[in-house]
C-alpha cells in the first residue's frame, strides 16, 4: 500500500490499482484504472490535488462531479489518441489536408509530452498545466507566427473535446493575439505575361515547361488553386456546355462543385492537347500524389517566378519572410477582375467556390479604374459648370467610401450606385 500524507492511499485489488481516500468522514475507493504503480501515484496527485485546492463546500461538490466524470471516460492511452480520434463518430468531417494538419499537431504535442512528462501516458492526465507550459514551448522555441500557433493549440484542444466528450479542456484558455498575416498579391497583365514568355524562353529550364503553361492558364482563366489546377482532370471539360464542373479539394467535404464558363484562350489550350489519360497534366500529377516529391512541384513554379523576377519579399516580426506572388496570386487575380467587372458577388463566389464574405474580403479591390468608370458613366448634365459641380461631388463620395470603414463589399455596392 503507498501512502502520501493527504493524499489518500494507493491500494491494489488483483492487477489493478485504486485510490482511497476519506471526504467528510466517508471512505471511498475509485479504481485509477492502471497496473503501473508509476502512473497510479501520478493519478493520485492529480485527483487529491483536486480536492485540496477547493475552497467551499460549492467548489468541492463541483469538483467531484468532475472526477466523477473522469472516471466515466475510458483511459485512452497517448499512443492511442489519433487512432481513437480517427474512429469516432463525433469529429468534424474534414478535408484530407485538414486532418492531416491536425494530425501533425496532435503528434509534435505527444512527443513534447513523452520528452518532458513521461509519467503523462494517457489523455486525461493531461492537466492546463501542461497544456500552458507546452504553448510557451511552441512560442518561444523557433518563430512561428500567431496564427500558425493558434491552429497547433486549437487541433490539441479539438482532439481533446472529441475523445474525453468534455466542452472544456485544458487548452481553453491559452489565446494570442495574431499579427496580420502576409496575403498573396494578385497579378498584373504584364505579370502574366511575363511569366508565360519565361518559361516559353527557350534558355530558361524547368521541368514539365508545357504542363506548367497549362497550370498557369487554370489559375488565370479558372481561379484554381494550385492542387486544383496540378490534379485538373479532363472529364471535368464540359465541351457542349462550354464550361468546367469540378469539386474542388477544398469543397470536398460539403460536396460543393463549381462550374466556370470557358475562355476562348484556356478553350483552345483544351483542343491542343491529350485528353484521354486521368489528368490533365499527368507528370506534374503524379509528382504531387508523390509525398516525397510533391514539395518540389510548388518548388518549380517559385523558381518560375524568380526568373521572371516577379519577386517582393516582405518580412513579419514572428515567422518565415515570404514573397507577396505566388501561384495563389492567379485566383486574387482572376476574382478581383471579375470584380471589377460588375460580376455580382454571388456569380464569383459561386465560380470560386467561397462564400460571399469571403470573396468580398478577398476579391473585391476597389481600384482607380473601376472608380473612373463610376466617374466617365455617369449622365452628361445640361451645363458645364453643373458637371463640373457633380464631378467634384462625386469625387469627394468615392475618398469618402475608400476611408470609411465599412466592409468592401458595401463600398463595391455605393460605387455601383454612383455609376447609375
């Protein structure tokens, strides 16, 4: 029998291990569901120390309604928490990306957990605690920005919810505020055009050149992201209709499709090549289902950008420096043109297959010749100095629309308005 003053006692009944203590002059023995002595005295502190430190009688009857609760959950071992996970019937469906993501958080928090607290063999061990002490780890070791550590303690705390059927966790209460995030820039006319003739440039090298033009067309005429346009597949060329139906990657889960009409340029690209294999762009394809060499396929399209020296590094206080264009450059590209070409919101988010904020956050960019189009469409007036008096008018409303803070979406709607 191990005893530890105030602490209740440790008794073993067979194989197993269990925990009795005295709380208001009655006895009581809660099996601590163990046959490893080391994991039953780290399960004795954890639960007396939940005794000692209520301060009320309300406290402490809340507190063993939580033990109670603890003891109803089944003991999930760490080294079982993603299988578990993966099994039940009351997580969030998600994308594969997705889970994988959580997966890999999941697991760098279990190594943490086996390096630093190897008497931790189960989920429910896990105390807030640790859970603050392994969020310092993650901020203070390496420099990872406030958004990348909020998707690492929100998976942990996901992964916890689900498995011990409890709203709270111990990472509930670990927060920090989020520097803005560096976007994607959208590409120019010249950009593009400068991109094609690089890799058309037959001094320039770069694997699967022909695949990559086509890649290049799917962003700009289609808005793909870039899994979308490297995994692009033929059947989803609707010929009669003239446009393209596909669901794509990150719609899989709610099983959303989008369909876009095809441009002439993209339409004859379409008709010069083989349609008959799976993918549209077969090499590329089958290097990116490739784990080991699916990093090397964004690596190429980079190497793309920097020889066509379309290149703006810009730095943050937390995390890595990134270049402003990237191939994501193409969807802001083709979402603010059909913007800024009177396609209402719920045409581009439907074609994007985003939801109206998010096209309107994204995509709507009010610029200086959509404002001059407002300006040159308006009604001619019978004199030059009412003209003059309008034109000021106006001018003075489309300053005051772009400082206002309002969503972009409500400033896109005022300058349709002013354009009559």
């Amino acid at each position: 029998m191990a005893r530890t003053t105030g602490f209740g006692c440790i008794i073993k009944r067979g194989k197993w291990y269990s925990l009795e203590y005295y709380l208001n002059g009655k006895k009581i023995v809660k099996s601590l569901h163990t046959q490893d002595l080391k994991e039953a005295k780290a399960e004795q502190q954890r639960r007396m120390g939940i005794i000692h430190s209520t301060n009320t009688t309300e406290d402490i009857v809340h507190q063993i309604e939580k033990a109670k609760n603890l003891e109803n959950h089944k003991a999930i071992k760490l080294a079982k928490v993603w299988e578990e996970y993966e099994k039940s019937f009351k997580r969030s469906l998600s994308s594969e990306g997705t889970l994988n993501n959580h997966k890999r958080n999941w697991e760098k928090l279990k190594i943490w957990l086996n390096k630093n607290h190897p008497e931790i063999t189960q989920l429910h061990q896990i105390s807030k605690t640790e859970a603050v002490e392994y969020a310092n780890f993650l901020w203070t070791v390496g420099s990872i920005t406030g958004e990348t550590f909020k998707q690492k303690i929100a998976s942990c705390k996901m992964v916890y919810k689900v498995l011990m059927e409890d709203t709270k966790t111990p990472f509930d209460e670990i927060k920090k505020e989020t520097e803005h995030g560096i976007g994607r820039e959208a590409f120019t006319e010249e950009q593009i055009k400068t991109i094609h003739a690089t890799i058309k440039n037959p001094d320039f090298y770069v694997r699967e050149k022909e695949e990559y033009i086509t890649v290049c067309l799917l962003g700009q005429y289609l808005g793909l992201r870039f899994v979308d346009a490297i995994l692009f597949k033929p059947k989803s060329i609707l010929f009669d209709k003239n446009n393209v139906h596909l669901m794509p990657v990150k719609t899989k889960r709610t099983k959303r499709f989008i369909t876009v009409p095809i441009h002439p340029e993209l339409l004859k690209r379409f008709k010069s090549l083989d349609l008959t294999g799976e993918y549209l762009c077969p090499v590329l394809a089958k290097r990116y289902l490739n784990e080991s060499t699916r990093p090397n396929v964004s690596v190429d399209f980079l190497h793309i950008l920097k020889a066509a020296k379309i290149v703006e590094i810009e730095s943050r206080t937390r995390g890595k420096a990134r270049n402003k264009y990237g191939y994501y450059s193409f969807r802001h590209y083709f979402g603010s043109k059909m913007a800024n070409n009177d396609v209402t919101l719920a045409v581009l988010a439907d074609m994007m297959g985003d939801d109206i904020q998010t096209a309107s956050k994204y995509y709507v960019k009010i610029n200086d010749e959509s404002k001059n189009k407002a300006i040159n469409s308006l009604s001619s007036v019978k004199s030059a100095s009412e003209a003059e008096v309008l034109t000021n008018r106006i001018q003075k409303a489309c300053k005051a629309i772009e400082s206002a803070k309002i969503s972009k979406a409500i400033k896109a709607k005022l300058l349709k308005i002013l354009q009559g």
